[in-house]
C-alpha cells in the first residue's frame, strides 16, 4: 500500500473525537466575545477561556469556548463571529 496523505474527511473525524489533542488557538484565548448586535447581549461581554475544531461538517473553523458573566458557557464558531475594532469579537 502506498502512503497517501489522509483525506481531509478523516483528519476531520480524528480531530472530532479527540479535541483534547488539539491545543488552545491563542489567537484567540483571552479575548473578549459580545452577544449579536441589536439583541438584549450586545454590550455583554463573555471572555474566551479555551479553543476546540469547529465540529460542522466540513466547517474547519475555531469552536470559542466562552464563558459569560453570569457563568454559561457558550460554544460559538470563530466563523460565525466578526472582529472589531478593539481586536474584541461580536457574534453574528
Ligand atoms: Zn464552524
């Protein structure tokens, strides 16, 4: 058998069941998240504490773990959020 690169799909699949191998994007970490403009969260500012794949199909996008003010977690996908200004990301 000659040695392919793993298809896109498998790689994939492998980071789906082990995240934990997946270390933090600090690009990310640290950084303030604020809920969708116009809805009552959007001056309400939950921090970044750790990064996971994006699980979506075919997403490959950065999984945000955030943690708000109130102590929920949320887990929205860097893809779906805009970058201001201030470094700082908005859910969108
Ligand atoms: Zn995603």
């Amino acid at each position: 058998m000659s040695r392919h690169k793993l298809p896109k799909t498998v790689t994939t699949i492998i980071a789906a069941y082990g995240p934990a191998a997946i270390p933090n994007n600090t690009e990310y970490v640290g950084k303030k998240v604020y809920g969708r403009q116009g809805s009552q969260f959007e001056n309400v500012a939950g921090e970044i504490t750790g990064t996971s794949l994006c699980r979506l199909e075919g997403c490959g996008g950065t999984r945000l773990h955030v943690k708000w003010p109130d102590g929920q977690r949320t887990y929205p996908c860097g893809k779906g959020c805009t970058v201001k200004a201030d470094g700082s990301l908005r859910i969108r």
